[in-house]
C-alpha cells in the first residue's frame, strides 16, 4: 500500500525547504544563498554515536556523574526497597505507580514449544529466548500500533519460554505458569519446578528491577530503530535480544563469576587483580561507558545480596575483591574514576538464586523487556523513522575498466 498522495507537488530546495529558485544557466545574474548550508560531510562524526542525542525519553534518567538512576523520576534505591518488577514495568508502560500491581507468566503457544523442543541441547539460551519471541509473534495478531497490552502480553509470555527451554535441554517437562504467582516468582517456579522461597524470589525480583530499563543502551536503540520503521513489537524484542546478546552488552555477569573464580580466594585477591592489570586485562564488574561514580544499581543489588538468605559461597570473596579493586583501580586510574557496576552483583543474585551462569544473559533480556517494550510505545508516540546519515569514504566516482 502506498501512501495518500500529498497533493500537488512543488520543488523544493535542500538549502531552505522553499520553492527552487529558477535555473541559475537561464539567469544571467544568478544569486548566491546568503546563508549556504554547510557542507554535511564536514559534520562532526562520532564513532559509536558516542554524546549523540538520539531520542528523547520520558522513561529513565542516567545520570552517570551522580551515580543516579531515576525511573520516571523515581531513584532505583527507593525503587527497590518498595517495590517489584510488576510495579516497575506498568510504571514504564504507564507512567502511574502501583505498588499492588500484579503481572503474572503466561502460557507458552504449541508453536513455540515445538520449534523450542526441536532446538539442539546446545543452542544458547539467548538463541532460544529470540527464536521464541520470533515464533510468538507470528502465532498473534500484532496490529499498529503496539500497545500496552501487547507489550505486558510479551513481557508476561518470555519467562515461560526461557523456563521451557531450560526444562527441555535438560529431558524434563515444561511447566504450566501458576496465574496465582508474580512473575517472576512464576519463571522461577517454572524453571525449578517449585515455589522458591520468599527471599529468593525478592532476590531475582530486585534484579529484574535494576535491570528493567536503562536509557538508549545499545538493545533499546535497535528496538527503537524497528520500531520506528512501523514494524511490530515481537521483530523491535527480536533485534533487541539480538543486541543483547554480544558480550559487550549483556554477558558480564557470567565472566564476573569466572573471574572470582580464578581469584579463588581472598588472600589472593591482591596479588589477582595487580597481576591482570599488569597483563592489561580488564576488571569485570568494574568501570561503565556512562557511570563515573558508583553505580546506583549495584549499590542496591549489594544490600539485597547481603540480606539473602542463602548467599553463594563466594559472597564475602567478591566483597573483599570489590575494596582491593577500587583501591588499587584508583591507584592505577587516578584520572578515570573506574567504580562497581551493576554486572558485579548481578552475578551474586543471578548464582544465588539457583541460576547457572549461561542463563544469566538471558534473564537479564527477561527484565529488560519491560523497558524495551516501553520504549517501543515511546517511539511509536514520536512518529519518526530513524535514519541517520553515514560519512562516504570510499572512491570518487569513476568508470568501470574496459
């Protein structure tokens, strides 16, 4: 279908947006533009469209000289001592805050969990989790434009399918959602096959907090960029697990884990981190493209791992690594404040609560739906295709050889 016609259709000029002037051959005193345009390819070109300002969002606030995250306008610290994921995602959907809200898991659609069942027991949890967000959007009427009930129906619909998923590899049945249940004590009883405990559940909740919205990262730009071309929800969740999934993005926890792991042991630590250092390695869990104080995310992932009630074995080793790499990250950087970030605890919550570390990316793509699918609505509210311009640095042009 093509667009309705504009009505008639006048010549424009790129330098001013007005009728052309005449054809300057025709004029023998042709005039000059008092304001020229400047030449585009002579605009500043920043890589990774670093400082640029791409959008703007009522959503999240990331203020990373301050070490503060705000949640349409709510500090995360607060956010988390009072609150739960469900009431975090209809405040992103919304813009209204209701402690009481309630979001529970939903059923996996027999398409999905036959392509899931078909999937090797090899393939990546992150693979599974954007296979089936592809195939449940083609089980359901999408129509434009997105909406909140589609975006709680695919927030509610994801946590079955990783569950499942997890279930399947390992020869076991996948388990119906409990309605009864919030969501993510719902992922967890479908992922374990019971109820856990109350400060489990808190736990994980708290991660997918911290984790469900933070600002025009790397995975919402490109939900954001689908969007913008009027496609659906489900292709926007797509692209963004896809994002995700590089390592850059969303596979730090894990190799926070590997890291305390080969530390081994507190005495040790010292020694650990002066030597990677050294070697030039780089410090996971530590340092942030846009935090330069500590970040307020692990700063409350931190006190709801100490409150657990079952803590990984390696709680106080990745306390007592934490101070000897800020010390000595300060001795070596005094000129780039290099702090915790979120990634940190993360991992202390993400094994903590039962997961295995190759599910830990994965999770982190659950809690993000909400802030993904928020923005989703927001670009939609925009009305505005992304399309940025690119600097050509190729060849003049030039004939084909004879």
């Amino acid at each position: 279908m093509t667009d309705p016609s504009p009505g008639p259709v006048r010549a424009v000029s790129p330098a001013s947006d007005g009728p052309l002037d005449p054809d300057p051959r025709a004029d023998p005193e042709p005039r000059t533009d008092p304001n020229p345009r400047p030449d585009p390819d002579a605009r500043p070109y920043s890589p990774g469209l670093e400082g640029v300002l791409a959008a703007e969002t009522a959503l999240g606030l990331v203020d990373g000289a301050n070490g503060r995250l705000l949640y349409r306008g709510y500090p995360i610290g607060q956010i988390v001592e009072r609150g739960s994921y469900s009431a975090v995602a209809e405040l992103l959907w919304t813009g209204e805050w209701n402690p009481a809200a309630r979001l529970a898991t939903t059923p996996v659609p027999p398409a999905v969990m036959a392509t899931l069942r078909e999937l090797p027991k090899t393939t990546k949890p992150m693979d599974a989790l954007r296979t089936a967000v592809s195939v449940w959007g083609a089980t359901q009427t999408l129509d434009w434009p997105p909406t909140v009930e589609q975006a709680r129906a695919l927030t509610s619909f994801s946590p079955s399918a990783l569950a499942a998923f997890a279930r399947v590899r390992r020869g076991l049945g996948p388990i119906e959602p409990d309605p009864s249940l919030d969501l993510v004590t719902g992922f967890l009883a479908q992922l374990n096959g019971e109820r856990p405990d109350a400060g489990t559940a808190r736990a994980l909740d708290a991660y997918f907090m911290v984790g469900a919205e933070h600002g025009l990262n790397a995975s919402t730009f490109a939900a954001r960029v689908i969007i913008s071309t009027r496609s659906d929800v489900a292709s926007a969740v797509c692209g963004a697990i896809g994002a995700m999934k590089g390592p850059l993005h969303g596979g730090a926890p894990s190799e926070v884990v590997e890291q305390l792991h080969r530390v081994g042991t507190p005495e040790r630590a010292e020694a650990w981190v002066r030597d990677a250092l050294d070697r030039g390695e780089r410090l996971m869990g530590f340092g942030h493209r846009v935090y330069r104080a500590y970040d307020p995310r692990a700063a409350a992932l931190r006190r709801v791992v100490e409150a657990m009630e079952h803590k990984p074995e390696w709680l106080d080793l990745a306390i007592q690594v934490e101070d000897v790499a800020l010390r000595v990250l300060a001795e070596r950087h005094p000129e780039r404040p290099l702090k915790t970030n979120v990634e940190y605890y993360a991992a202390a919550v993400l094994q903590g609560v039962g997961l295995t570390p190759d599910l830990f990316p994965a999770t982190f793509a659950l809690a993000r739906h909400a802030g993904w699918t928020a923005h989703v609505l927001e670009q939609v509210a925009a009305s505005k295709l992304i399309r940025p311009d690119a600097r050509y640095t190729g060849p003049q042009e030039r004939d084909l050889p004879a």
